[in-house]
C-alpha cells in the first residue's frame, strides 16, 4: 500500500497509543504542525532529500495541509519511518508526564540519528 | 549505449540512505570529468562545406548526438585533408581572407574559426576531430564506459559519494581509497587514448645499428 501523509498520521497514532477515532487525545491538526515542523527539520539535516524540489536557487519543503493529508509520500520510503518517528515524539511531548519523556527523546534522537548514519 | 542502472545499482551496497537522485547526478559529474580529463570520448566531424565569409563554425551543431554530448575541446582541424595549424587565440587585427585558410583558432570550447576567413565556398572539405563530454540530462553512457571504464567510473561515484559530509555512507578514508584508483585511472586512460592503446612494443632497433 502506497504510503501518504494520512498514513504516517495512522502509524504514530499506534506509536501513541491514541488509535479511539471516537476520542483522540490529539487532532489531526496538531500531527500536521508535527510533521511540518519534521520536515523543515530533515531539510536542515538531510537538504539532499529534496532534491527534486529545488528550484531556483533553493529547495522547496512541503508543507502538509488539512487538504494534502491523502497525497502520496512525494520522497523515498526510506526517510518514511524517521518522520514517523519525528512525529511520534514530538507528540509525546506535549504530554506532561515524567515517563513520557524518555521516551519523546529516544523517539526524536531515533529521527536524527536514522538520517545521517546506519 | 549503456544505461546509468549499471552503476547505480553498484551503488545502492555502498551507500545506504543516499538520496537515489544524488547518486545518479554524481554518477553524470563523475563520467564529466573522466572525459574531460581523458578526452577518451573522440569523433570526427565533416566533412563540412566552409561558406564563403564564414569563419565560424561551432561544433556542437555538427555532433552525432548533440543530444546526448557536447564538444569539450577541438583536438584538430584539417582543410581539404590538409592539417590547419591551431593557434592559441585571436590573431590581432582585423579579419584577412584567402581561398584557402591554412589556420584556426577555437573560441569558445566548442567553435572552431578558421583564420583567415575563406572567400569562397569549399564544398565537403573541413573536418575536425573533436573531444566529448555527456551532457548533465545524460541517460546513457558510450558502451566503451561499460567495456573499459566501468571500474574507474564506479571509483570516481564512490569516492564522491563516500566524501559526502553526516550521511550514513559517510566514510572519508573510503573516499580517499576510491579517489586515489579514480585519478589513477584517469591517467592510464589518458596514456592509452594518446598511444591509441598500443600496449605491445613499439620500439624497434634503428637499421643503422644493425
């Protein structure tokens, strides 16, 4: 199954834990702010991985919408699982729970680390 | 013609988190610079027909597959089979003409200007040996890229790619090991095109001696 931006949302919710469409703890709304904020991150680690969408004189980052969340994942599934990682711990830490945020720093170092080395 | 997919699918074990299309753009560089070091990508060009009043003539436009390469330097030019003699640069002065121009002078790369300019029309009589790079849009390589340079082609992208600072491919002495066999074989093949790859003896003892 082709992977989209709706589905990197779906695979942190697992992450999460927050999977009750009937009472999510978060709104979509705030993984988009998420992985918006991933992605200017990996444009900062990894400027290479928007390759295609130089332009001019600069790469162009993509910026997810509300109305975009169904797009396909415009870049190689191998930088994929890094922003759901990204994405997992940035919302875990908006908890304010102490057991919480070792896991939010596993998570987000987890990102780094998988783009520039093994 | 031999595909790209060649050397990118080497790539793919030795660089582990590379951005496909980083890949394939040095992969271009690195065959750039190899031709244009070796000049190991030759073709003659011509016979053309030299207009009355036009010393110009750029190269590019004559090429095979203009598409695919473009001319990096001209290595000689020749007049009705007779060798012109290349000069370094513009001669001062004005234009002279003549029927026969007997030198020429290249400027830019890729335009050969035939001094002095030829007064009148000389059917199918310029021919040209010119030196080729591929282009930066290259899909395709010359098959001898495969037949004799793929191993120093494959160094030449792997030395660049392992040079990459904070990638997870990211291996300096690596890049030196591959670098040193890359220049290493730009210099063999640059022997060979210039001894036409000759390698038995060419030497022979002087008949005076004998």
């Amino acid at each position: 199954m082709a992977k989209t931006w709706q589905t990197l949302v779906d695979e942190a919710r697992e992450i999460l834990q927050d999977t009750d469409s009937d009472s999510y703890r978060l709104q979509d709304s705030a993984f988009i702010n998420f992985m918006n904020r991933g992605l200017q991150a990996m444009a900062t680690v990894r400027p290479d991985v928007f390759w295609d969408t130089f332009a001019t004189d600069n790469i162009v980052v993509p910026e997810v919408t509300d109305g975009t969340l169904g797009d396909a994942f415009p870049f190689d599934v191998t930088f994929y699982h890094p922003l759901v990682h990204y994405v997992a711990g940035a919302a875990e830490i908006l908890d304010d729970e102490f057991t919480t945020d070792g896991r939010a720093m596993a998570l987000l170092n987890t990102f780094k680390q998988t783009l520039v080395s093994i | 013609m031999v595909a790209l997919s060649a050397w990118l699918k080497d790539a793919l074990v030795a660089t582990p988190g590379a951005t496909r299309a980083v890949v394939k753009r040095e992969l271009i560089n690195t065959a750039r610079e190899f031709y244009r070091e070796t000049t190991a990508l030759r073709e003659f060009v011509g016979p053309l027909t030299v207009a009355a009043d036009d010393e110009t003539y750029d190269m590019n436009t004559y090429i095979s597959t203009p598409s695919s390469y473009e001319v990096v330097t001209v290595l000689s030019a020749s007049l009705n089979q007779i060798p012109l003699v290349r000069l370094p640069d513009r001669p001062h002065g004005p234009y002279s003409e003549s029927e026969t121009p007997n030198q020429y002078f290249v400027l830019p790369a890729s335009v050969v200007n035939l001094w002095p300019r030829p007064m009148s029309q000389l059917d199918d009589s310029l021919t040209v040996h010119v030196a080729l790079i591929p282009k930066e849009s290259v899909t395709t390589l010359p098959d001898d890229a495969a037949l004799l340079y793929y191993d120093a082609l494959r160094d030449g992208l792997m030395g660049r790619m392992h040079g990459h600072p904070t990638k997870p491919y990211t291996n300096p002495i690596l890049a030196q090991y591959h670098l040193r066999r890359f220049w290493n074989a730009i210099g063999k093949a640059r022997a060979a095109v210039k001894t036409a790859d000759a390698r038995g003896l060419s030497w022979r003892f002087p008949g005076f001696g004998k």
